[in-house]
C-alpha cells in the first residue's frame, strides 16, 4: 500500500509540473504576473484582502457566516497584532469616508486598467504597423498605417472568443520567435556599435544622467514608461496563470530578451545621435527588416492580448463585488476556471480602441496616453500594498513605510512626468477613467440604496404565521423559488405576490444568490440553509455563495444542488429548535452551512429519471425514500445513508420535498423599477433615475435564471423609492 501510495504521490508531483511547465508556455502568449490574493491578481484583489481584514466592504448582503468561511479563517490567523494595527483597523472601520476613499482608490485603479485595455492595443499594434514607414516608398506609407492598424485590431478582438487557453498556445510560440529575434538584434547591435553598453545595468549611471540633464532628465520619463507598459497587466492576469508558471517564464526568457533588445538599442543610439525617426526599427539591419516588421506586428497582437485577458479578469472581480453592471460572462475551459471571456465588453474595447487608434495616428500621444494609465495602476497598487503588508500580512509599519517611500518615490516622478503632458494626450485615459469610474459608482450606489429600499420593506414575520400553514391561499404541487437579495427577512416582493395571486406551491424557497470577497469559495461551504417559519410551513432560506473567480453553474446542475442542499438540511435535523418570533427575522445570520451533492457524499444524494444510485455512493448499506406519485414527469429518489434515527417528520419532510420537485419548479423574479423618492436632490435624481435606471434596464439578469424556460418564469413588478 505504501508503495501504491508513494507511485501514487511522485505520479501527481510529475503531473502538477507538468502542468506548471504548461501554463509557463501558455503564459508567454498572454501575460506576466506579480501580486496576487491567493492567486488571484488585480487591485480589486488586494481591496478584497483588505475587506477580509477589516470590515471596509461597502457590500450589502454581508453576514457574520461569511467570516466563517476558510479564506476568512487563514486570513484572520494572529488578528490581535500590534497597537498600531489595532487602531488602523479600528479607525478604518469606524469612518465611513475612508471606507468610500479606500474603495473610489480601487475603482481608480481599475478604471486605469480598463483605460490601458483600449491604449495598450492601440499603441502596439501602430508602433508595429509603423515600421512600414521604414520599408515602404513615403508616398505609400501615411495610407497604409492606419488601415493597417485598425484591420490587426479587428482581427485581435475577433479572436478572444476562443479564450485564453487555446490562444495561449497558439500566441506563445510568435512571442518566444519574437524573444529570440529581439535578443538575437540586440546582441548584433551590442557587439557591432558599443560593447561598453552593458555598464548601463548600474544604477549609478541613471543617477549621473538625472543630475546632469535636471528638469529635462525629469520631463523625460514621461517618455520611457513603454519600457514597462504591460507590467500593470500582471496584478489583473494570475487569474489565468499560476504565479509559479509566470516567474518561471518572466525570470528565464523574457526579461534577459528584454535587457539585451534595450541595451542593443542604446549601442545603436549611443553611435547615431541625430537619427529621424528615432524607434525600434532603425536599429535593425535593413536586410531583415521585412521579417523583423511581420514578427513584430503579430507580437503586438499578442501583447495586446495580455492587457485584453487583464480587463475581462478585473471587470468580472468588480461585478462580483457590486461595482460593476451584470454582464454575460463565458468561462472558456474547464480545466482553469480564471480563463473567461466577456462578449460586450470585448466589443467596446474593439470600437474604443478603434476610435482612438484613427483619432491619434501618432505614436507620440498615445504613448503620453498609456503611460499615465500605466504608472496610475502602479501608484494605486502601491498605496493599496502598504496597507496590505500592515493589515493581512501583520508586518511592521516601518516595512510598509519603507514600501511605500521606495516604490512610491519612482513612481510619483514618473507619474508627475507623465502628468505634465496632460494637453499631447494624457488626457485620454483621465477622460475614460472618468467615464468608467462614473459607471461603475453609480451602479455600486444605486444597488446599495436598492437593498436598503429591499431591506426596510421587508414583511414582519409576524405576517406570515398570521397566515397560517397554507398561508392563506392554495398550495400547488411544486417548488416556488422566490429570487431575493436580501440574507434575513422577507422581502416586500412575496407579499405584493400573494396579494394578487391566488396560489402558492407546497415548498416555497427564497433563494438569494451572492458573492463574497474571495476568489473561490469551497463546495462544501456552498449553501447556507434555514428555514422561515415553523416546520410545516415547508418554507425555507436558502443563501449561495460564490467568490468573485467561482463559475456559476448552469440552471440543471444548480437546480440539483439546491434541492440536495435542502433535502440534506432536513436530513440533518439541524435548526429544529424555532426561536421565538421576535428572533426569526434574524435567523439569517443562523444557519446552516451545507454543501453541494458533490462535495457530502457521505450524506444524501438525489437521483432523477433513470440514474442509478449505485454509480454515486461507495458500496454500502443504503435506504431509499421513493415516491409513491403514479406517472410523474420526472422520477426524483432521494438516496439515504444508514442514520441512527431519523422521526417520522423529517421523512415526511423529505418526501414532499421529493413530490414537489417532481412536479417542478417556478422562478418568480422582481422586476423593479428603481426611482429616487420625492424630495430628493437633482445629482442624485439624476443618478438614480437616469444612470442607475438606464445600467439595470440594459445590464443582465441573474446568472441563474438566463436559461429558465419562460414557461417556469414568474415576474413581479414594483416601484422603489429610494
């Protein structure tokens, strides 16, 4: 066995590396990366560190369980720390201004990415397109840039629907063929023009430039801040890539690449003082330019793609969080569930970038424009960084102090350098920033007042047990599952529905679907369940959680788990004992964690139509429940482990819940129609009823209910005053 076990261990340790060695190829196509939360990479990421550490989230569903969670729990290993810490968290938390500062940084360094996602394309692919100007008769050149230009761009953002997966491997050997070539022409240019470049490499030589050129030394790092656009990329990109695979492929190929193709650029330079135009390709021998220029365009394409793959990873991390419209999100393998593709967004980036492309023409500006985004990310990664090495990391504040002067030193002077081109095209990423950042806090606003709309509406539980266990009206065979936002109460939605209609199904569910701050949330930790209600009401609560880089799984699977979830609820006895009724509207925050099916296999499991149990549990004595309804639609089983006890209710509970699925399931949704409240103030009439309103008209529906049957649709409508 031990032998088994060790073949069985070393089998799985060549397999990871394997797979690591995979993904470091791969990511020589896409991207690099550098900080992470677990993983995960992004400023949201950090923001989401923070929020574990201290209670700085602005979400609204937030409960006391969710701290329960394992991420909570690793995270708040050794909190007590020291005075210093201790009032920092406190008075983060205390202020509700420095929550909202906290968060409008974070949203600035997204917005700054999202910016870079439509210069980055832009400027690498005309860059590379520019080398026509080289290898073409002048007349020719000014017509053929720009169509140029625009035709890659079309063809780079056509490609993105076939995910990052199978585009990392066909992009990694164009990047690894541009390494070489790069490398091969700076060692030329090193050896041919200036050997002596290499002394380069040592600070003391950009402090000598800095002192003799002054104020124009300054002025121009504005101007070389291409040498590290796409850095921003990694925060955003390790949810594609293992950090391992990308320090593996950063430290070995690309940058010795890179430091040979700068340097080889300098030796040419350091010998041609006065050169017009003065780029890359005048530092290639014209008898390989040709090539060097096909290369180059198809290494742009791929360049691109990394900021590309960046801006879907933190705009699906800001729309898990609240802060950012619902949009279709379309999970591209199966194997690494980071890899995602977001059809609208990838499209207004493509216009976008099209836009500015034809509008600037000019390499110059739009360098000016890329590298404030790009030093902008890197200072708002720096700031949020300190405060994570104090508050998650528990190191000293003399670290975080040191951290902050070194990095955030360099960059203020490459971002104070880039600001003072603000008029030869800076402007462009404040101006989509701006637009970005007025989106996205518009739509985190206009939730937050709708949940507090959801949240002081809600129905006493008083009213309900007025009703009665048939609640006043018809039950029907079947699920109700009643859509909600909110963790704890009633929402005013139920009761605007059993108003007006005259029947309700024997088992009523009210589901509200949520994400938490972090990037995945175990399956066993799935579902919090509990029920509203005494026992023979058949009502339940049932919460899912998912973290901001879990996939969510379509309407058949979701639907099984959910069902199971309960069923297992039930099974367990737990949360028998009913508070009193004064208590019950906060139950929320008490109940019962339980998994998906496929994460308690030793506990219930469900089988429908013809599926034989046998294939789910191990081999053991089981007891099914079997439901006595002749001819159903679908044949629901509910498969039990051996139990010491179960009563008589909890199998009577069981066996409904089985016929009631059997007979099906119905979804009612609210659709609310979101209007600022008499009184208020024009700005926020404005946002409410004109921002939020048109966001949530166009945005998506629940992830879940994209793909039920309309038949099996309900929807409720209501005004909201907020």
């Amino acid at each position: 066995m031990d032998l088994e076990g060790g073949i069985y261990r070393n089998r799985v340790k060549k397999e990871s590396w394997r797979t690591v060695l995979t993904l470091a190829y791969q990511s020589l196509g896409v991207v690099y990366g550098d900080l992470n939360d677990n993983g995960e990479g992004g400023t949201f990421a950090l923001y989401s560190k923070l929020c574990r550490h201290a209670r700085v989230s602005f979400l609204p569903n937030s409960q006391v369980a969710d701290e329960e969670l394992s991420t909570y729990k690793k995270d708040r290993i050794d909190q007590c720390g020291t005075n210093f810490r201790s009032r920092l968290k406190s008075t983060l938390e205390k202020y509700r201004v420095l929550q909202r500062v906290l968060l409008v940084l974070a949203l600035i360094g997204t917005c700054m990415v999202i910016g870079d996602g439509i210069l980055t394309p832009s400027i690498s692919v005309f860059s590379a397109v520019s080398g026509l100007e080289l290898s073409m008769a002048k007349e020719h050149h000014k017509y053929v840039e720009v169509p140029a230009a625009c035709f890659v761009l079309v063809c780079l953002f056509a490609l993105q629907h076939y995910g990052t997966h199978r585009v990392g491997f066909l992009f990694a050997p164009i990047v690894i063929t541009w390494l070489l070539c790069i490398s091969g022409i700076g060692i030329y240019n090193i050896v041919h023009w200036n050997p002596e470049v290499y002394k380069a490499l040592s600070p003391y030589y950009m402090y000598k430039f800095l002192k003799k050129t002054q104020r124009g030394g300054w002025l121009s790092l504005g101007g070389i801040l291409l040498c590290i656009t796409g850095s921003e990329a990694m925060f955003a990109d390790l949810g594609h890539f293992s950090q391992l695979s990308i320090k593996i492929a950063f430290t070995s190929v690309v940058y010795p690449s890179l430091i040979l193709a700068y340097m080889g650029q300098a030796a040419y330079l350091s010998q041609h003082h006065n050169m017009d135009p003065v780029g890359f390709y005048v530092s290639v021998p014209e008898r390989i330019r040709w090539p060097v220029l096909v290369i180059a365009i198809l290494a742009a394409v791929v360049g691109s793609q990394a900021i590309i793959t960046g801006t879907f990873s933190i705009i699906k991390q800001c729309n898990a969080l609240g802060c950012f419209p619902r949009v279709k999100i379309v999970h591209t393998s199966s194997k690494v569930h980071g890899q995602i593709y977001i059809p609208e967004v990838n499209w207004i980036l493509m216009v976008l970038c099209l836009a500015v492309t034809i509008g600037f023409r000019d390499t110059r500006r739009l360098g000016n424009a890329s590298g404030l985004a790009v030093i902008t990310v890197m200072l708002v990664t720096t700031c949020l960084m300190s405060l994570v090495i104090v508050l998650c990391w528990h190191q000293s504040v003399f670290l975080a102090v040191c951290f902050i002067f070194f990095f955030g030193t360099i960059e203020a002077l490459f971002f104070a350098a880039s600001l003072v081109k603000f008029l030869e095209g800076a402007w462009v990423p404040i101006a989509l920033a701006f637009v970005f950042l007025l989106v996205m806090y518009v739509w985190h606003y206009g939730t937050l007042k709708k949940y507090e709309f959801d949240l002081q509406n809600k129905v006493s539980i008083n009213w309900l047990l007025g009703l009665g266990p048939s609640l006043g009206i018809v039950r029907v065979k079947g699920i109700g599952l009643v859509h909600t936002e909110l963790v704890s109460g009633i929402p005013a939605i139920f009761s605007h529905f059993v108003t007006n209609l005259p029947a309700f199904h024997q088992v009523l569910v009210f589901l509200c679907i949520k994400s938490v701050p972090v990037p995945y949330v175990r399956p066993e930790e799935r579902f919090l369940v509990g029920r509203i209600g005494p026992k023979e009401y058949r009502i339940y609560r049932c919460i899912v959680r998912y973290g901001y880089h879990d996939i969510q799984k379509d309407d058949l699977e979701f639907e099984k788990d959910l069902v199971c979830s309960i069923a297992e609820f039930i099974r367990s006895g737990k949360q028998e004992q009913i508070l009193g009724f004064e208590d019950l509207d906060r139950q929320g925050e008490k109940m019962t964690v339980v998994g998906t099916s496929s994460s308690h296999s030793e506990g219930i499991q469900i089988c429908e139509d013809n599926e034989d149990p046998n294939g789910i549990l191990s081999p053991r004595e089981l007891r099914e429940i079997q439901s006595p309804v002749a001819a159903p639609r679908k044949r629901v089983r509910f498969v039990l482990p051996e139990s010491p006890h179960m009563d008589m209710s909890a199998r009577e509970e069981l066996q409904e819940l089985m016929e009631a699925r059997e007979a099906g399931m119905a979804f009612i949704l609210g659709h609310s129609h979101v209007r600022a409240k008499r009184g208020s103030s024009l700005i926020k009439k404005l946002v409410i009823n004109v921002g939020y309103d048109f966001l949530r008209r166009n945005s998506r529906g629940p992830t879940y209910a994209l793909n039920i049957p309309h038949a099996s649709t309900l929807e409720v409508g209501m005004i909201c005053y907020v």
